[in-house]
C-alpha cells in the first residue's frame, strides 16, 4: 500500500483485538484515513466494522483462523507518505527480533516497526536497527493486560507527528482495583 498526500494522514494502530469490537474503538477511529491492525484479529466482522471506517491494512496473528489468514498476510510493507512500515505481528523482543523479522528488516530498511502479540503498548526508538518500534497494545478483552489501548499519530512528508496513546476503558467489564 502506498499513499501520497499533501496534508497529513491519519493513521489509527491497533492490535489483539480477538473478535472484540465496541463502539469506543469505533469512535477513537473515526476520521482515520488509514486503520493499521497488527493481528490476533479473531474475527472477520472485526475487519468488516473496521473497513466501513477506512480503508484497513492487517497481518494475521497466532489466534488467527483461516478465514483471517485468507484476507490478511502474515507480514506487510507500507509506505505512507514516504515514511516506510513494516507490520508483522509477532517480532520478538525490541532489538532483538526473531529471524523472519530481522530479515525484513534488512531487506526494506522501514522507517517503523508495528507488531502486536505481546498486549503491552509501547513506542520506543531502536538504535540497534534505526526504526521506531511500535505495539499498540491490545484492544480487545483477551490477555492480561490491564488497561485496552490503541494509537493515533499522522504522518506528513515521511514523518510521524501527534503519536496519541487512547486508553479504552479496562480489559473486562469487572473494575479494576
């Protein structure tokens, strides 16, 4: 997928939805011009509700199905407006990546890393491989994540601007104490 544009996109990240939509995720994405899901989809309706928002690029997960791994590839390369992505759900550790990601890695040289699987939301720079690794966290019920979460930055002339971390409310419906 490539993008041109003269004024910034908006890009909404999320991951580990696991079948799970509400209508808070629905609202945080609004007004996306792109949704990036960086696997453990767990349901087409999912990518159907995400798609009636904006055009929608996802790689399967390890929970993914056939039915997901039939729409989505394991891996993408993105180009946004001149800034290059790599999405790939299961990367391994910042810095210190599984085999098929250092690969791509070294063959696309992105600009920014988005995987999920770990449900730990993070944005760190990554000396090591000069890219920006990001995991949105999860978004969905499933895990052991305390706290749902998804991102929002938009990109203009390759570059990142306004990165926002949304919490969505806690991961079940019980309160957290």
């Amino acid at each position: 997928m490539i993008i041109h544009s003269f004024a910034p996109v908006k890009v909404s990240i999320l991951s580990d939805t696991h079948g799970y939509m509400d209508d808070r995720i629905i609202h945080y994405l609004e007004g996306s011009d792109v949704i990036i899901h960086a696997g453990d989809v767990g349901d087409n309706g999912v990518l159907d509700q995400l798609e009636q928002v904006a055009p929608t690029k996802c790689v399967f997960g390890n929970i993914d199905g056939n039915a997901i791994r039939a729409r989505c590839s394991e891996w993408e390369l993105l180009d946004l407006v001149g800034h290059k992505i790599l999405l790939i759900h299961i990367a391994g550790a910042m810095g210190r990546y599984n085999e098929m990601t250092r690969d791509l890695i070294r063959s696309h040289q992105p600009d920014t890393l988005i995987c999920g699987h770990s449900h730990i939301l993070k944005v760190m720079p990554d000396r090591k491989f000069n890219l920006l690794h990001i995991n949105p966290g999860a978004a969905g019920r499933h895990g052991f994540q305390k706290i749902r979460t998804l991102l929002k930055m938009e990109i203009l002339d390759g570059k990142l601007h306004n990165l926002q971390a949304i919490e969505l409310g806690p991961r079940s419906s019980k309160s957290i104490s």
